[in-house]
C-alpha cells in the first residue's frame, strides 16, 4: 500500500492532500482513496473537507490548488 502526502501552505490555514493507491502483484488497482484535509495552523487539528476514490483525483486537486491560488483557499474556507 502506497500513501502519498502533500501539504500546500496557506495564509491562514494549510492543506494537506493524502493518496492511498493499493495494487495487487500484477499492477491492477486495488484500492484507491484521495482525501483533502484542512490543518488549522494553531492546533494542527485536521479537518475532512472532500474525498473522492477516483484514481487521479488527488492530482486534480493538486492542480486546482495550482491554477486558482488564493481563489481555492477561499472557496474551502467557506466551507
């Protein structure tokens, strides 16, 4: 099992993507599971925001983070 984290800092708050990719000895997907986590600076508390079992999704949301900038901060911290 392969878990991948990557942490996106934040003005206000950090965003930490995490990737579970699980596959079987021939290559074939197992599991998959992308989960997108707001960390509170502070208290370093993690917060669910989205999860997807798509494979790719953690890279989509890595390019969001990318492309819109303070934009996609803004659109979680309403949320």
């Amino acid at each position: 099992m392969q878990v991948k984290m990557t942490t996106i800092p934040g003005l206000t708050f950090a965003v930490q993507i995490e990737e579970v990719n699980h596959r079987d000895d021939f290559g074939g997907l197992i599991c998959y599971l992308a989960s997108l986590y707001r960390i509170d600076p502070k208290t370093s508390a993690r917060s669910l925001l989205r999860r997807s079992r798509i494979p790719g999704a953690a890279a989509d949301m890595t390019r969001e983070f990318q492309c819109d900038g303070i934009q996609a901060f803004r659109r979680l911290e309403r949320a």
